[in-house]
C-alpha cells in the first residue's frame, strides 16, 4: 500500500474505540466496587478467581497507562 492509496475508508478508529471501552471499563470497575462496598465484607471474603481477575484488569490498565506515559514523554523530547 502506497501513502495515496490511503485515506478515510481505511482508518480502523482505534483511539475511538480503545475511549469508549475506557469508558465502559470505568462504569463496569465503579459498578462493582459498590457492589464489593455493598454486599461483602473481609468476613464474607471473595473467591479466588475474583481477586485474580481484578488484579490482572489493574496490572492491564497500568501497563497500558505506563506505555502511553512514556510513549509521550518521547514525543515530548
């Protein structure tokens, strides 16, 4: 593919679609903390499973978040 065969039809929208599934992230990680908040204490306790999927979800979105940090301290240079 040659720089003027590209144009509008060929983007994939990716920085739209990674905001709206940012969004959808934050309503989904809000929505559960206040069912956490609500519903279990450290008595009742969580399985296993749970906390692993939390805390790979925060390891993701801090990769992800160091990666754009840094990807634009270069671009700052």
């Amino acid at each position: 593919m040659h720089i003027k065969d590209f144009n509008e039809d060929h983007l994939d929208h990716e920085v739209q679609m990674a905001k709206s599934d940012l969004l959808e992230l934050a309503k989904n990680a809000m929505q559960t903390y206040k069912l956490l908040a609500e519903r279990y204490s450290e008595e009742r306790g969580l399985p296993d499973w749970v906390q692993t999927k939390v805390t790979k979800a925060d390891d993701y979105m801090q990769s992800v978040r160091k990666y754009l940090e840094h990807k634009e301290d270069n671009t700052l240079c």
